[in-house]
C-alpha cells in the first residue's frame, strides 16, 4: 500500500510540473502580431492574445505605444488582457 501511494504521489507530481511548463509566459514577435491583424476599410484592429505586450502590438500597427493605449483606453500600459480588441 505505502508503495502504491508513494507512486501516485510521484505521479500527481510529474503530471503538475507539466501544467506548469504548458503555462510558461512567451512573449509574441512583431511579425507574429502582424499576421493577425485585420485590415478593413484602411483601419487595423487586433484582438489581444495570450503572450502579447503592447509595445509589440504598437510596433506591429505602427503606431506609438502611448497613443495605442490612449485610443484604447488602456490605463496601464503594462497590463492588457487576452480576448481584448485594440484599434
């Protein structure tokens, strides 16, 4: 019993190491930024995804980053969240 114990534990362990690494923060490039812009009626808006920041996203649309935020009403430069649609 201590022995079938001590394996599940062992593998409650491996298998919570794993979902950590899947979370690990990578910040998107310009250019993969650029490839999900939508472009319409000489416009662009982007919707936030999960590893973005919003120098990159103001890069991509090239556009400075205080005016991005100011736009959007982003209070914080520093924290903008997936699913958001910037323009």
């Amino acid at each position: 019993l201590l022995t079938s114990t001590m394996a599940a534990s062992l593998l409650s362990v491996a298998s919570v190491q794993a979902q950590e690494t899947d979370t690990t923060w990578t910040a998107r490039t310009v250019s993969e930024v650029k490839a999900d812009l939508v472009k319409q009626d000489n416009k662009s808006s982007y919707t936030v995804k999960y590893g973005d920041t919003l120098s990159v996203i103001s890069e991509a649309m090239s556009i400075d980053m205080n005016v991005l935020a100011k736009i959007n009403n982003i209070a914080d430069i520093n924290l903008i969240y997936p699913e958001t649609t910037l323009t």
